[in-house]
C-alpha cells in the first residue's frame, strides 16, 4: 500500500505544480489588496478624525446669545426655527456644562412668604404665622421698564411678598402680573429700576424650543432651587409625553421625565440639548413616592396662557365679556367619551343665547369648542377661565369641529364679544 501510495504522488505531482502556482499567485493577489483596503481605510480614518466636521468629536456647540424684548401687546413665541436647528448637537453627549453655563443666565430662584392664621390647640388662640417657600422660575421677556418671569402658580399663590434672586445672587421683590390656577402659570414682573446694571448684564432671556418636537428617550435637563439651595442641575431623558396626570380635580398633560425634581424645582426649566426651554418643571403633579418619575408642563402648550396673562389680567364676571354660550346645558366631551363615540375632546354646545355674538358669528347646537385664539379647551372650566381675560369689544378666534357627512370638521369663528345682558 505505501508503493501504491507512492505511485499515486508521482502520477499527480506534474498537474498539482501549476495550480499550486495558480493559486498562490491568487493567494498573494488577495493578501495585496486585503493590505492595500486596510491601509486606505486606515488613511481615511485618520483623515476624517485629524480633519473631518468637529462635531463628529462630540464638540457642543454654543447658543447665541438671545434678547427678547418685549413692548405693550407683544407677545412670547417659540425661538427662531433656523437659529435652533444651527444649534443641533451629533454624536454622544457626556458634558452639559456649557449647556447649563448658557441657560443658567435665564433661571431665578423665587422665594416667596405667605401668612398663615393657626390656632392654639390648647387655649383656642387664633394667631398668624408666616410660612416661607421656594421655587424657580424663567426669564421670558424684558421691557423697557420690567422683567417678566414664568413660573407656577402654585409657587407664589397667596404669597405676601415675593423675591426673586438672579444668577449673579442678586435679590428683587417681584410682583405677580398675571396668574392661572388650572394651567398652575404664574407670570411675575420686577421693576428694571429696582435691579443693578451688573445685574441686567448677566441675565439673559431663555430660548424657548417646541415641545411638540420631543420625543421619548431625548435627553433633558432640569434646572431649578432644589429644596430651596440655589440653582441646581440634573439630567435625564423624556420618559413619556402627553402624560395625563390629574390633581384637585384639575387634569392636565404633561412630559414625564427622569430627571430628578425636587421640592424648589417647581417653576424651572426642563431644557433640550441645544439649551432650550422645552417644559416648565412642576412638582406639584408628581407623585413623591414614586422614584424617578418626574413632570413638566410643556412650553408649547404654555405659551398662548403665558401670553394673555402678560397682556390681560383677570376681571370680575360682570366686566367680563360676553359671549352667547349656555354653559348649564354645555357638556365636556372627556377622554373616555371621545374614545367611545368617536367624538373630538372638547365642550359640546347644546343652546346658543339667540341674537348672542356666538350665534351671529355661526356656533350652532352640536358644534364643539376644541380652543379660544391658540389657548386650547377641553372642558366649561377653561372656556370660563379664558374669558375671564376677555372684555366686552374684543374679537376672539373660537376654535370649533363641527360635524359633516359623519366626520369632524375644523372650523374657526371670529366672535365680538359684547357686554353683558
């Protein structure tokens, strides 16, 4: 058998030859080229990282500076699509320090003293006491004679004096200009006479994004006086939107996120990575036995309620302005309804006051009211709380749907309203 074997390497090893060379000319033709793809790509690596788009290095890029200044009727807007979008951060995000260095300018501290009466458990006694608190809040607008500050009403409702202390530690009693219980806003005014000039050099008005752009595992910060220390930083990520979370019978939707808010957090700013105000933190919707679960009310939805309390303050119901609705016979079209019959969120409208500015302007039995100018409305309770801004003259836009061959149509009313009957 080893002959045979022999004999069988012999009559084989002529052919065998060629292709052996054959095939190590193919051999190194491919351990050339593997070298050269190697090498390039190497070089084109090396390329990119020494020369390439800086952002690629996870570089932040800083936020102009902003001025919104604000005169008589004006009104507070989201900031600039185009300045925003300049302001895009790439790549992995482990330092918001000159983030938080840009925006830090734009958040105060707020604390604020209310008088409360108690009584004496033993003898009956009625004395009052002052009980402090803290917050934080944003700077929105500047005039030429005040500042405005956005915070929650929660955090200066039924205070009797109010500080504000700016970046630079500087404190100023401030005022409230304008308040909402049911969107839980509060906007605060200081006098520009009362502040230094070191002071007006170092605050800056905040950059406010769109909320409606969000999405769920975005990054955030928080920035607020936690437990009323100072300014204080966390962060973390969007954990839901449109949150609906409901307290004292007022239910409102709002971004959930992760980031630690704390007592004095209140009012502060929930900002994106491009240092944008994209929520106003409010703790008084959370729930304080839950970890890591924390709520802002976001800024879009804010924005039309920051703006009629800036320009217009809450009158009396027999200033206020006159519409035509019947309101006793309205009915709030809630979640669960809107599910079950396919109907928009809103206030369904039975009677119309006849002759009345909403029936001359259009708004019919069935129709629903879904929002007032940009502010929205879902149930009597905002319709009233909207018009208790409005005056007899003024022209509103009412926002309503109105059904059509089995569908909801859009349509909006311009209403004047008038005086009372």
């Amino acid at each position: 058998m080893h002959d045979n074997f022999n004999n069988d390497i012999n009559m084989e090893a002529k052919p065998k030859k060629k292709k052996k060379r054959r095939f190590l000319r193919f051999l190194s033709f491919t351990a050339a080229a593997l070298c050269f793809g190697i090498v390039a790509g190497a070089a084109a690596s090396g390329y990119h990282y020494l020369f390439g788009n800086e952002k690629s290095k996870g570089d932040i890029v800083v936020i102009d500076d902003e001025k919104r200044s604000l005169d008589d009727g004006s009104v507070i807007e989201l900031s600039d699509e185009k300045s925003a979008n300049d302001n895009k951060i790439e790549g992995i995000i482990t330092d918001v320090s000159d983030i938080v260095e840009k925006v830090m300018p734009s958040i105060v501290s707020i604390s604020s003293t209310d008088i409360v009466t108690r009584y004496d458990i033993f003898f009956g006694r009625q004395f009052s006491q002052p009980v402090e608190g803290s917050g934080s809040g944003i700077i929105i607008g500047q005039s030429e004679s005040s500042i405005l500050i956005v915070t929650n009403n929660h955090v200066v409702a039924n205070a009797e004096e109010i500080k504000v202390e700016f970046v630079d530690d500087n404190k100023v009693n401030a005022t409230i200009k304008g308040a909402d219980v049911r969107s839980d806003l509060a906007i605060l005014e200081v006098a520009i006479d009362d502040m230094s000039e070191e002071t007006l050099k170092a605050i800056k008005v905040a950059r406010l994004g769109d909320s409606e752009k969000l999405r769920a595992g975005e990054m955030v910060i928080a920035i607020g006086n936690a437990l009323g220390y100072g300014q204080s930083v966390t962060v973390g990520y969007v954990s839901a939107l449109n949150r609906e979370v409901t307290n004292q019978d007022i239910t409102m939707n709002l971004i959930q996120t992760d980031a630690a808010i704390n007592p004095g957090n209140s009012g502060g700013a929930l900002i994106n990575i491009n240092g944008e105000v994209i929520g106003i933190n409010s703790l008084k919707f959370a729930d304080t036995k839950v970890e890591g679960m924390g709520y802002a009310i976001p800024i879009t939805d804010a924005i039309p309620m920051i703006n009629l309390l800036i320009n217009n303050k809450a009158i009396e119901v027999t200033e206020m302005g006159f519409m035509g609705v019947n309101v006793q016979t309205a009915r709030n079209v809630t979640k669960d309804l809107s599910n079950q019959f396919n109907m928009p969120v809103g206030v369904f409208i039975n009677d119309v006051v006849e002759n009345s500015p909403a029936e001359k302007a259009g708004l019919q039995s069935g129709n629903i009211i879904v929002g007032i100018n940009n502010v929205k409305v879902e149930t009597i309770d905002d319709l009233l709380n909207i018009l208790t801004y409005s005056r007899p003259g003024e022209e509103i836009i009412v926002k309503i749907k109105v059904l059509q061959n089995g569908q909801y149509i859009d349509k909006e009313l311009n209403v004047v309203l008038t005086e009372r009957p």
